[in-house]
C-alpha cells in the first residue's frame, strides 16, 4: 500500500485531501454525505438497526445485514476458473443466493455456455472489461499501483488503457459479448482488474462507466482503518453508484467466524453497509469452496441476512 492515496474514498484525518485532478470539490461533497450517514447511524436511534435494504424484522438474532457475493471471472486460460464455476453454482443454487459475476469479454466470447448457464441461474452478470486490462489514465496512477504491486511502473502502463476512450472502448466491447452469450442481457454494473481504481477514483473514470451506460461501480476497498469510517455506497455521478468491497478469499471460512472477523461484519451491520466479498473462481478449490459455505452458514447464524446481487445494492441506495 502506498503510504498516502487520494482522492473521493480516502480520507486522512477526517479531511478530503485535494488531487491534482479537480475531484476535491465532489469529493468534499461526498465526505458530507458520508459524515451525514454516519452521525444518523450513530445518533439517531435505531438508525443502527434498520437497514434500508430490506425490511425483515429482526428475531433473536444480531441483526440485519446485506451481504453481495462477487466473483471475477477473467482468465481464458485457467483450467481450474472453468470447472469451479459449476460447482460455485451448484453452491449457491443449494444455498438459495444470489450472486455477481464480473465476466471480461474475453471469457464470455470463449466460453458462452458458462455464461450462459451463471445468467439462467438467475445471478447479476456484470463487467470486467473486455481484455482485462486496468481503467489507468496517468503514469502517477500507475506508479501507485506498481508500487501496491511490487511491480515496475511500466508493466502496469502495459497493461493499462492509458486514455479514457480505450476503457469506454473496452467496456461496450465486453457489454457486446455478454449480450452476444446471454442473448440479450445488457450488464450494468462494473469491476476494475486488481481493483485499482482504489488508488485513484477519477472523475474520467467514472465518466467513462456513466457513457458506456453502467448504473454500478464496485471497484474500491472499503475503509477498515478507523471507528466510523465505514463507506456506504455512494452516488457519484450520472447513474453511477460506488459500492465498496469489504474482504477477499481472504475472508472465507474461519477468517469470518474470527474475533476480529465478527468485529469487522458488526461494524459494517451497525452503519448499515453492505458486506461486499470479493472471491475468484479461478483461486477456488475444494477448500476454498467448503471456507464459502463456512462463511455463508456463519453469517446467517448471527444475522438475518439478505443475499443482494451488485446492481440491487445499487438501486436501494438511488432510491433511499
Ligand atoms: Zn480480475
């Protein structure tokens, strides 16, 4: 991680840090926001306790709580990425969830069938461009992100779009393909490859989702860093709304039921945030598969919990 990042979901020190590229006045914008839903959450009574996603009543359990699963699906190659789809399907089928796939293009125009089958299951399919390649417009964004991943600057240069047009390019060139394999089905929300945009959510970058008709972005990390900081999904312009991503496979199994685990899903619970999980099937075996089934049997024994798909999470903010 580098040592400061900027821009509309870091904070340092409660304030907005200004960037070079003249987000500072929406971001400060939004920071109200954020402020505004954190003082509800805390002083309004009950604020903690009814989440606007849903309208269950709690029984004698801790509470509500949405939770979205998410899986990026992008590696043409992986042998493993194909076979744990079905069986992550069948997972989800037996457990009655719905889920998020964000599929490139590539992989949706080499494997329609799989599409196919994720989409008649019922799942929100949504975008990870076309190529796999990172929505990064500025050689200072790629040094943050080489340095995030102990590469060189110029391998992510390489595998950056480097201008907005070529990421819009990117994006219509994958809603093709999902439609083309699901026949008809138009993606709405988006994920950016390794997450970058974390390291810098630019105006051009949100612009270029808001032309290429995306309603839903998840392609930052949510704020665990200090009490009552949480991020709530946000509005940021046009129809698009950010929701950020809570934990990784990292968070399957165990990790969940830990201390510090239930600590983290309480926090989100209490300000009302969606647990937004980020998995791979390529990075899925058996013991990754059985850590999903942990983690999900955990949560809904400590919560009344609801399974919302990326673009649901979305709209129930647009309409709050
Ligand atoms: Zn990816």
């Amino acid at each position: 991680m580098p040592a400061r990042t900027k821009g509309v979901f870091q904070r340092q020190e409660g304030k907005m840090r200004h960037t070079k590229n003249g987000i500072s006045r929406k971001a400060a914008a939004i920071a109200a926001v954020l402020a505004a839903a954190i003082i509800a959450a805390l002083v309004i009574p009950g604020a903690g306790r009814q989440p606007f996603f849903f309208g269950l009543t709690g029984g004698a359990k801790a509470g509500n709580l949405a939770v979205s699963l998410t899986f990026d699906v992008e590696d043409v190659d992986d042998a493993n990425e194909t076979a744990s789809i079905p069986a992550i399907l069948d997972l989800l089928g037996r457990r009655n969830i719905t889920a998020t796939f964000f599929v490139t293009g590539r992989f949706a125009e080499r494997y329609p069938d799989l599409v196919r089958r994720i989409h008649g299951a019922g799942h929100e399919i949504g975008l990870h461009t076309y190529e796999h390649f990172f929505p990064v417009f500025t050689e200072a964004h790629a040094s943050k992100v080489a340095k995030a991943f102990g590469t060189s600057q110029a391998y992510v240069w390489m595998m950056s779009f480097r201008t907005p047009a070529a990421f819009e390019q990117s994006i219509r060139k994958n809603q093709r393909a999902i439609i083309n394999a699901t026949g008809g089905y138009f993606p709405k929300s988006f994920r950016s490859p390794g997450l970058v945009t974390r390291w810098d959510p630019s105006d051009a970058f949100y612009e270029a989702l808001e032309y290429a008709g995306v309603w839903t972005d998840s392609s930052v990390m949510q704020d665990f860093s200090s009490a009552g900081t949480v991020l709530a999904p946000v509005h940021i312009r046009g129809a698009v709304t950010e929701v950020p991503v809570a934990r990784g496979e990292d968070f399957l199994g165990a990790a969940s039921a830990s201390p510090a685990g239930r600590a983290l899903t309480e926090r989100l619970r209490m300000g009302n945030i969606p647990l937004v999980i980020m998995l791979h099937p390529k990075n899925m075996g058996d013991e990754e598969l059985s850590g999903l089934g942990g983690l999900i049997s955990g949560l809904e024994g400590r919560y009344n919990v609801t399974f919302l798909t990326i673009a649901s999470l979305a709209a129930q903010t647009a309409a709050r």
